[in-house]
C-alpha cells in the first residue's frame, strides 16, 4: 500500500513540475519572463555586474554558475550513495531539464 502511495506521490510531482518548466519555458521564449531589469535596476538580482537578460541568468552569471555546480554535484553523490530518495529527486531534476 505504501508503494502505490509513493509511486501516486511520484507521478503527480513529476507532472507538477513538468507544468512549471513548460510554463517557464514558454515566458522565456515569448519575452515575458520578468526579470530585473524590467522591475527595478537592469544589473542581475545575484551579482549585480552585468545586465540581467535570460542567458546572463540562467548560464553567465558566476553566482548561477555555482548554484549549478553544486546542483549538479549533489545529485551526481546522490548517485554515488546509491540512496533511493536522493535517486528520486535526480530523474525528478532529469526529467525536468
């Protein structure tokens, strides 16, 4: 019974957050993803350096940058562990990006 529940649990996160990346995906390819510069100041929420556009923020920023990094490293020991929870998360984060 605890199985079907967490396979239940499992499907609709995965669905969720399906939704939210398809959602965030069609924001960034339609230009209405609000970012920085159209809110407050132009410079980037995390470094404050450059100008805040989708792909300084998602891949030049060097404070994104490690955030991604450790993201990445943290799954990748998950693995490593070969810890079911922590397996769950990394194809939950697989299937999302």
């Amino acid at each position: 019974m605890l199985h079907i529940m967490i396979s239940c649990f499992m499907i609709s996160f995965i669905a969720i957050g399906k939704m939210l990346a398809f959602l965030v995906h069609f924001k960034i390819l339609n230009n209405i993803l609000y970012l920085n510069k159209t809110l407050h100041s132009k410079f980037c929420s995390f470094c404050n350096r450059e100008d805040e556009t989708v792909i300084h923020l998602f891949s030049e920023c060097s404070v994104t940058k490690e955030i991604w990094k450790k993201i990445i490293n943290y799954f990748k020991s998950a693995l490593a562990r070969n810890n079911a929870r922590n397996l769950f998360f990394y194809l939950l984060i697989e299937t999302l990006f």
